[in-house]
C-alpha cells in the first residue's frame, strides 16, 4: 500500500465491525449542511460526492463544473470542524453514451482530469456502458482497459502529496435508481466479482498503474439493494451471502453499495457487517428535503394569506412540465400517475429542478415565510411530528432551515456511521 494515505483510506481503516461510511452524493445546500453538521458532531469525515451527470465540463444538470463544485462545498462547510473528502461518482461516459467511442472517450477524459485537478479525492471510475459504436455486450477487457485508460489520465495531474483513492466497478442501474419497476434484483456472482477484479488488475498493471492499483479501495457491486418509483428492494444478507464471503480474502478491499437510500437502519447495519462498507445515498435525501417542503406548503394555508403565499408545490410542477427532459424517460403510466410521481417518486427526479429560478425564488418564499409566522407546535406536530418531538426536546429551534435538515438528518441517523 502507499505511504501517503487518501483521508477515506485512513476512515476505512477506522471503522469498527459493523460501521460504514456514508457517501452522500447530493447537490442541495440544506442536505449538505445537515451532512455537515452530522459529521461535526459525529467526528467523522463527512464524504460528499458528485455524479457525471451532476457536475461536469459542461455543468451538468446543476449548472457546475467539477471547480465549481469544490469552491461551493468549501464555502457551506467554511467554519465548520470537520473534514470533507469529495468524491465523484460515475465518471466516465455516462453522459455521452450516445456518441461514437472516440468522442465519448474524449468527454470522459477531460471529466475525470478536471474532477482530479480540482481535489476530488474518491474516483469513482464507471466504463460499464455501451456506446453509439460498441457492440451489443461488452467483455470485461474493453471494460477494463478504457478505465486502465482514465485512471492513466487521472494520474497524470494528481497531487502527490495527496493522491485518490479508485473505485471501479458498476454492476448497478445508471444513477437516482430504477427506471422501471421491476420483479427483482439479481445480486452480483462472486464470479464475475472476482473476475472483475482481476481482470482490472491486469488492465491496471499492463498500463503501468500499478501504484494506483494499490489505491483501489472498493469495487462497485450489485448486493441486491434498489429502489424505484414506490417500490425498495431490501437487503437480503442470505441472498448476498456468497458474494459478500467472496471479498473476504481479498482485504482490506470492501464492497461499495449504490442505491441504499431507503433501507431500514437494520438491513443498513447489515450491509456494513458484510463488508458493504461504502453506503451511497442521494435521493434520499432530496426527497426529505421535498418533504418538509411539502409540509410548509400545508402549514402556509393555515399561517399566510393566499396572495402570500410561495406556489412552491405549482411553481415546481409548473417547471417539470415545461421542462421534462429529467423524468419523462423515467416515469410511466397514465396522467394521473405521471402527477403522483412527479411529486411523490422515491426516485425524486424533482431534485433536478432545484436550481431552477423560479423554484429558488419559491423556496426562499416559503423558508421566509415559515420563518415570519413561526407555526404553532399543534400544526407541527401535524405535519412534522418527528420534528415537533425534536423541538420539545430542545434539539432543534424553530426556523424553516433547522427543521428541513432535521427531516434529512433522520435520513442520515439510519446508516451505522457513527
């Protein structure tokens, strides 16, 4: 193993039996700082990560380059004690799939220089995809060998006194969850996990990356965790059981488990005395935000006049019908359905229209008014009683803001990471 040490390599090499280390993987301020504060708390690192479709050299759907990013975490986290490790997720050609294998390559070339360049220091390398040229299916060698590739590319510009750390692998569904409701979920074969990682350690050798070989801290696998519009796919530690005694041998190596939001704090636990030891979650916690967002909209019919009042439930169906490019390939059935899931979806692909004008404004209506006409503890105790609990306890005061990350830190408290 290396000299120097990546901050996640050292919190791996912390964790006691049965902890893991959370990966939020978000964009939104209010979930951010309550990862923050979690972490300040907690005294542990506080890992957030960015998607390819997220954060790229085109702004992604948050409208931010890989730079850009950076500078807005170190600027919510600034005053605060605790460390951050930022990771980016799925980098690759994800978002170029469509394109010809050259260009996509090129894409993905620059995404992963520009994520390294600007201080992310988990690599998530994801070549798993097909792209416009590629044939039907793809063998773990090209698989291999264009990661081999980015991580070459990657190493070029590291910082040496502070080298990342890689994760490869992707045997799970593009990022935010299912796209379709499904029957079940298969759980990786420890063959194909075992050839994964060989086959990537050759790729890596024959490159002459044997050093950042030694920096591969997890590989990406599939232990048969999912979620979809309003369907979750628990863990199943007897289904699992092959392929988390598979990693076993291959220590300090652990698995990194993607889509876990939405399981329960027991499966959770579970996962991390299996060695799933990297837990990502992202939605899950956009669509606590939503909730108490949605809770604020009912308190306002009964605290502000209606010609005051934010619209934040309209304004953002307003903004998802005029634009629908982030879930009319994700959500199906009828009108009805459409408007059901558009608002209530466990895959939250309302996340996406958060940085939207006329959304920021709304929100910043409904926190101000929230904040200008304090609710009663009756109407909190109605629509927020966990946070009515919290409150009467002296646990959280009442501002809009406080109450919001309260309802993502009760997300957060379900994973073993304390």
């Amino acid at each position: 193993m290396s000299q120097i040490k990546n901050k996640l390599q050292v919190a791996l090499s912390k964790l006691r039996e049965g902890q893991a280390v959370m990966a939020a993987c978000t964009a939104h301020p209010l979930a951010i700082e309550a990862v923050l504060e979690h972490a300040e708390k907690h005294r542990i690192p506080a890992l957030i990560e960015a998607t390819a479709n997220q954060v790229n050299q085109f702004g992604g759907y948050t409208g931010m380059v890989p730079s850009d990013f950076v500078a807005y975490i170190k600027k919510l986290s600034k005053g605060r004690n605790c460390e951050v490790i930022l990771g980016g997720d799925h980098l690759g050609p994800l978002v170029w799939r469509g394109l010809p294998e050259a260009q996509a390559m090129d894409n993905a070339v620059t995404l992963i220089e520009q994520y390294v360049l600007s201080g992310f220091t988990k690599i998530h390398i994801d070549t798993s995809m097909r792209l416009g040229d590629d044939p039907p299916v793809l063998s773990n060698e090209v698989i291999a060998a264009r990661a081999a590739l980015l991580c070459k590319k990657a190493e070029a510009v590291v910082d040496p006194e502070n080298p990342p750390v890689y994760i490869v692998g992707s045997e799970v569904p593009i990022p935010g969850g299912a796209e379709h409701e499904e029957e079940g979920i298969s759980v990786t074969r420890p063959e194909d996990f075992l050839a994964t990682v060989e086959t990537f350690r050759l790729a890596f050798g024959e490159s002459g990356l044997q050093s950042a070989w030694e920096r591969v801290v997890a590989v990406v696998v599939q232990p048969g965790v999912e979620f979809g519009d309003d369907q979750i796919f628990e863990y199943d530690r007897g289904r699992a059981e092959k392929l988390t005694a598979s990693l076993k041998p291959l220590a300090p190596l652990v698995f990194e488990g993607h889509s876990t939001d939405y399981q329960t704090p027991e499966k959770l636990q579970e996962m991390a005395e299996d060695g799933i030891a990297i837990q990502k979650v992202g939605p899950a916690l956009t669509f606590a935000v939503r909730e108490a967002l949605f809770a604020f909209c009912e308190m306002e019919k009964w605290l502000v006049p209606e010609n005051k009042r934010s619209r934040f439930m309209e304004i953002l169906e307003e903004v998802m019908m005029d634009k629908p490019a982030n879930w009319n390939n994700h959500y199906h059935g009828d009108p009805d359905q459409l408007a059901f899931k558009r608002r209530f979806s466990l895959s939250d692909r309302a996340r996406y229209y958060m940085t939207d004008a006329r959304i920021e404004k709304a929100v910043s209506v409904l926190l101000n008014n929230i904040n200008s006409n304090k609710p009663p503890i009756s109407l909190l105790s109605q629509y927020m009683p966990l946070q009515y609990n919290y409150l009467r306890e002296g646990r959280i005061s009442l501002t809009a803001e406080d109450l919001v990350k309260s309802r993502v830190t009760d997300c957060i408290d379900t994973y073993p990471i304390t």
